[in-house]
C-alpha cells in the first residue's frame, strides 16, 4: 500500500443518569412524547442557571479512570459558542481546556495501545425532526434530549485500520456497559461516533513519518460500528484518488451516507477558535482531592480485560470460552456464581462454560443452581460404562437377529436402528460416537 490511514476518533456516550446534566428533568428521553423533559434551564431560558450533576461527573471521572488516564485534581466547565436550531442557548455547556481526564489508553488484543487523549463531560443537545405536516416540509424540534449527560472520549490518531477501530469501539461500548454507566445502546444513538481519517505515505522515513498529514477529515455522527468501518474504507479511497491527482484532500466535515456506504461533504471544519470557547460563568470550576478520585476508582468493577485473563488463569478456561463469558458482566458473574454451586458436586469450570456457552443457556430464566443440575443430570450419562452399554446392544441385536444379516449384507444403516434403540432403553444422551463404534464391534 503507498498509503497508510491515520485515524482518530471522538466518541460520544450518553449517560444513563435519573435526571440530566445541568437540571432535575429525566434524562429517560427515548420514545416519551416531544418536549414533556423540558424546563427553564434545558429550554436556555434567561436567568435560569444550571446546577451540574454530581453522579454524572463521578461517572465521567470513572469512564476517564477506566480507559487509564490521569485525573488533573483541577477540572472547570465552558462555554462552546454556535448557532444551531436544536442548542437553545446558543451555547454547549462542554470542557476545554481543562477536561475530568486526560492521557490515557485503550489495549488492543494485538498489544497496541490506543491513546486517549481525553474523556471530558458536555451537555447533549436536542432532536430535530424534518416533517411534512399539511403538505409543507418543516423542521420539528424536540428539547427532551437537550442537557442530557453527553460523554465525550477523544483518542489519538493511532488507529491504522477501520478493523482496530472496530475493536476499540467493542472495547469501549463492553467497559461503559460494566461500569453500568450506560446502555451505550447503539440503536438508541447512546453511542455516536466521528472517525477522523486522513492519509499519509507509508514509505516516509522515521524522522518526518510521526508527522501527521496536513488535513484531516471529519465524518459526524455515526451510529454503528459496521458504518463507521465503512465510512473509514471509503474515505481511504476518496482520499487516495484525490492525493494520486497530486492534491491535498481538504479539511473537512462530511456526513455519511447510508444507502451507498459514501460520505458527503458538509462543511468546511470549525477551528477551536470559531467556538469562542470561554469558561462558564454560572457554574464555579471545580477542584478534587486525591482521596475523592481513590475513592471513585475502588468503585470500579472489575473489567473485561481483566476479567478474560482471570477466567483463563484460575478458571483454566481457553481464551475464546473467557471472552465469551465475559462480553457482558451479567454473563461472567452467572458463570462464576454456578462454578461456585457447581464445586460441591465435584464439577469444573470448564463443564460449566461448556454448558452456557454450547446449549445457549438464557441466564435470565435459568438460575445458577438449576444450571448446576442440569450439568450434573447430563453428566450422568457419562456414568453409563462400555460395559453395560455392550450388554444393552448384545441384547437388541439378540432380539433382533436381521440386523447383523443386513449389516454383512453391506447395510450400514442398521447402525442407526441399534443407536435409536440403546438410547430408547437408556432414556440418556450418551456420545453416540462412542455407542457407534461398540456397535461396529458388537457387529463384527
Ligand atoms: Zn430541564
């Protein structure tokens, strides 16, 4: 390849608070009738001033400490000044900066890790909704999202390929859903996504291939990961055309388009300063103690990563059964809690992972001790030796004297006949493997 991707990206999560960012109104928006979760401060009326929400900041902190960043003990809130029609207030309470975290990690499973380069708290704003009501196009707005807890995590332009972007998004989406922040429920826009993307040489030499390309491009607002894998693809090969024309691609925001998998311009990229950033006057910065973010972080539950090598460790599980188990929390605390149950009846781990993972167990309707049960009841089968089994078979076969006739007579198929009948006597799932070969040699 004569080029290689650089891409960053900004993620944002919304939070799944009783109540929003700057006012008591429920943040439970989804699906409730336009404009029912509004008051003076997420409607920006004049005079009304916002109180920040404690549990939402704590879990922002917690999201930071997560994804391994430093907490600076000196954090404050500002003003993003634009105009849109759905930001009442002609502003966004965001961070600048002086965001909750800073420098931070993600690990992929290669090794590679991902920076971040910061995790700061910020309002979300409300939904415009474009209508035709009495045979007239309009736009609609609607306020219920307006203030709710907005996220956003911002990594460093390490990603290579839209394959670790992808892998950092799971990552992401698993560890707010263990830390039970959020439902980071794609579908229902929790979770928005803005791959940047731009293109340099890959055989630029060491001293000037750390430089980053002179542009960058935007794409706003996606949500889903298999879209943003092909956003990413699509503008490697917009991008390569325009820069094998011997041009520079423009730095810019552009939209994606689902229905051919394309990007669209938008508009030409806002620098910082267009947003005449300035700090919020009607919300006092805000200062932590070391014993506060100690405190926020023993809080934090074990995460996945952890969780998979632990499981592989002392549960002597193979990796794949690990990750499986422990994609979602719910999942890896039923498994642990039946091994628990399971180890007064002599079961291990492993016969408990093989049976939520291959029989699809539903945890939801399924206790752990009738889990346990069940494993011990199908285990059972193997309580059943050769030796009575060759019994059993003797005996069909007795009763059944055409068999061994047809099956000299080259008639394989007799076999299933004799396998039906064994497990017609022994009521039980046995390896039918196993019960074929002694019938072969019963036959024989
Ligand atoms: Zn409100």
């Amino acid at each position: 390849m004569k080029y290689k991707a650089v891409i960053g990206l900004e993620v944002h999560v919304e939070l799944k608070t009783n109540s929003k960012m700057f006012c008591s109104c429920s943040a439970d928006y989804f699906g409730q009738k336009p404009n029912t979760h509004t008051c003076p401060v997420c409607l920006g009326l004049p005079g009304a001033l916002p109180v920040p929400n404690k549990k939402a900041i704590e879990w922002c902190v917690q999201i930071g400490l997560a994804l391994n960043c430093n907490i600076p003990l000196f954090s404050k809130f500002d003003r993003k000044n634009y105009f849109y029609p759905d930001l009442p207030k002609g502003y966004q309470i965001s961070q600048y900066d002086k965001p909750f975290c800073v420098n931070g990690y993600l690990t992929l499973t290669s090794g590679k890790k991902v920076g971040v380069t910061r995790v700061h708290m910020e309002e979300d704003t409300g939904k415009l909704i474009h209508e035709k009501v009495s045979g007239e196009n309009v736009s609609l707005i609607d306020f219920n999202r307006s203030g709710v807890p907005l996220v956003e995590i911002v990594t460093e332009p390490d990603f290579e390929t839209a394959e670790e972007v992808k892998e950092y998004l799971q990552k992401l989406q698993q560890i707010v859903r263990y830390l039970g922040v959020s439902n980071a429920d794609m579908e229902k826009g929790n979770m928005r996504l803005e791959p940047n993307i731009s293109l340099r040489l890959s055989n630029q030499q060491s001293a000037i291939s750390n430089q980053l390309p002179p542009y960058k491009v935007e794409v706003k607002n996606i949500n889903s990961f298999a879209f943003v894998s092909k956003a990413i693809d699509y503008e490697i090969k917009r991008q390569t055309e325009i820069l094998e024309k011997g041009k520079t691609p423009i730095q810019e925001t552009r939209g994606f388009v689902e229905k051919n998998s394309s990007t669209v311009s938008q508009r030409v990229k806002e620098e910082a300063s267009d947003y005449r950033y300035f700090p919020e006057p009607d919300i006092p910065p805000l200062r932590w103690t070391k014993e506060q973010i100690k405190n926020l972080k023993s809080q934090i539950p074990e995460l996945p990563d952890k969780k998979t090598q632990r499981f592989e460790k002392n549960h002597l599980l193979p990796r794949t059964d690990s990750i499986i188990l422990t994609r979602e929390k719910i999942t890896a605390d039923y498994f642990e809690e039946a091994v628990k149950l399971g180890k007064n009846h002599d079961l291990t781990p492993k016969q408990i992972a093989n049976f939520i993972i291959n029989r699809k167990i539903d945890i939801t309707t399924t206790l752990p001790a009738e889990l346990v049960k069940e494993v011990l009841n199908s285990s059972k089968k193997e309580e059943i030796s050769d030796a009575e089994l060759k019994k059993i078979i003797k005996e069909i076969l007795e009763k059944n004297p055409k068999v061994a006739e047809d099956y000299k007579a080259g008639k394989t198929s007799v076999i299933q006949f004799v396998i039906g009948q064994v497990m017609y006597i022994i009521r039980k799932k046995i390896d039918t493997e196993v019960l074929r070969k002694l019938i072969m040699e019963e036959l024989k």
